[in-house]
C-alpha cells in the first residue's frame, strides 16, 4: 500500500471532517478548527492519500523562534495499523528539515499511548509537564437543578476569592513590567519557558510577548500586598474560547484563575482552560467550576525535536 503526503485542498474538507467524526466518539474539536487551518499564512494541512482515498492528516503551525508545532494527527480508524501515523510524522520531521526550523514541537495527553510511542520512536524528547483544567459551560439540556446550584456555589467562590482584587490591562508601555514578571521571572523558568496556549506551547521570547502585550493579551492583579501578571488569549484555541496562558505569581493563582472566568463571562465565551504546573490548588479549583479530568499529579507532556536529523 502506497502512501502519498500532501497539502489539503478545499475539495478534502469533506473526508477530513468524515475522518474526525469517529473520533473521541465524536467531539473531535477538527471541526472548530479546520477553517482556520485551511488558511496558509501560519502553517500547512497535510493529508495522507492511500490508493487516492484521503485517509489521514495533521498539521504543521509556525510558531516564534524558528519552531514548528505538530498537531492533530489523525487516521480513519478503518486504516489504522498500516502506519499512516507514522508516515505523516516522518513526512512533517522532513519537511520542518527541509524549511530551516530549529526545532519540532508538540503535546500529548498521558493516556494517548499510541501517540507517544510514536513520537518517542522518532526522537522527540520530553521537556516539560503540566496539569489541564477546563471550565466549560454545559448545554440547557444538561443545566439540570444539581448544575444551578453548582454554577451558585461557584460564582459565590470567585466573588469571594477576587473580593480584595483589582486588576487592569496591560499595555505597550508596561513591557518593563512584563519583562520582569515573564522573562527573568522564576515561574517561566520553572515552567521550560513555556507559555501555554490551549495545547500548543509558545516559547516566552521577547518578540512574541511583545506581540502579545500590543494585542492586549496581560493583566496586572493586585491583591492588598501582593500582585501578578496574567495572560488571557485565544490565539491557537481549538474552539471558541480563551485559555488562561501564564501566571507569574503562583501564590495569586486561584486569583488569576477567577478573573480567568469572570473574563469568560463578560465575553460570552462558554469556556475556559489552563495549563497548570501542578495540581497545588486543584481543590480551589474544582469549588470555582473546572473539571479535573483525572487523579494524575500531571497529564500534559511537552515534547520537542531539535536537530533535523529526520
């Protein structure tokens, strides 16, 4: 069986999205996400044919620093085990060679196995990990009376946590501020210089906080002695919605994470998620609405590749 690689076209979105509705038994976020991934600006969609039948695709997204991201790899389950996973992983690892990056990057959840063995296969080293939270707000169907009253404990606890709190954006002007709170501080260091962004990782370089910063991305909270920068975003969400990127004082974590909600709210966005470095506040974090997805310490696993040698 032949396997051919090569860049989407609009004629391939209805065997993409044909492929992602049988998979995660059909919430597959592909579809929030295809539109803006058909676009070449930021990066390219590959499929993979097999006698011609588009049987599998992933995306490349070019990131700051002269780093690419592999993502959302996926093969119709009907074609599963003739090694279309790893050809498109190989095929990308070539191509990042071939383009001049410096390095490959991606995330993986703890229990996608088949993932990890491949990416582990083709020389991608673990660099990082994290604990996922998500705050999503249900369907009416599923807004039962047990929710409601959930959802009132809830606001009662991010009222109560952001009581003292003030906060303000940050702008062009405040890049001291962000420089000393983002860069030379000891939670980015702590953290791999990574700055979450839903499941892809930017690097905290000045170019790309620079960027961010004139986007209107962070916050400064302010809490009686104590403050910290935040960031909000929803550059590389797979959905409609924003995720909370980084958090410089980790003592005013539960703090950012309420304000993180309460921004969701005003937006009208139906969730929010965070990349924690670890699951220190996880109770707090549960009264104020997110799900924990499971008892692990850390679930999130950042991989990178560097060195092109596919």
């Amino acid at each position: 069986m032949s396997i051919n690689i090569r860049k989407a076209e609009n004629s391939d979105r209805e065997a993409i999205l044909a492929i992602s509705a049988q998979i995660w038994g059909g919430t597959d976020y592909i579809p929030n996400v295809l539109e803006k991934w058909m676009q070449p600006n930021k990066g390219i969609l590959w499929v993979a044919e097999t006698d011609g039948i588009v049987a599998g695709f992933s995306r490349m997204t070019f990131l700051t620093g002269n780093r690419c991201w592999m993502e959302g790899i996926r093969v119709d389950p009907a074609k599963r085990g003739k090694g279309i996973g790893k050809h498109l992983t190989h095929f990308q690892l070539e191509e990042a060679k071939r383009r001049g990056f410096s390095c490959c990057a991606l995330s993986s959840y703890f229990e996608n196995h088949e993932s990890l063995q491949i990416i582990k296969k083709h020389g991608f080293e673990e660099t990082a990990r994290f604990k996922f939270y998500e705050y999503t707000i249900p369907s009416l169907e599923e807004q039962d009376e047990t929710w409601q009253q959930e959802q009132l404990e809830a606001d009662q606890q991010r009222k109560a946590i952001l009581a003292d709190c003030t906060v303000s954006q940050l702008g062009v002007n405040d890049w001291a501020l962000i420089e000393a709170a983002v860069l030379d501080g000891e939670v980015i260091k702590a953290r791999n210089n990574y700055i979450s962004y839903d499941w892809t990782f930017e690097c905290a370089e000045e170019s790309f906080l620079e960027e961010r910063l004139a986007a209107g991305d962070f916050y400064l909270l302010n809490k009686q002695n104590q403050s910290t920068v935040l960031s909000l975003s929803s550059i590389h969400a797979k959905g409609n919605y924003h995720t909370l990127n980084f958090v410089s004082n980790l003592a005013l974590e539960a703090e950012a994470v309420a304000f993180a909600l309460n921004n969701m709210h005003k937006t009208g966005e139906p969730s929010v998620n965070y990349m924690a470095q670890n699951n220190v506040n996880i109770k707090e974090f549960e009264k104020l609405g997110f799900y924990v997805f499971n008892e692990e310490a850390l679930d999130t696993f950042v991989f990178e590749r560097k060195g092109q040698e596919a």
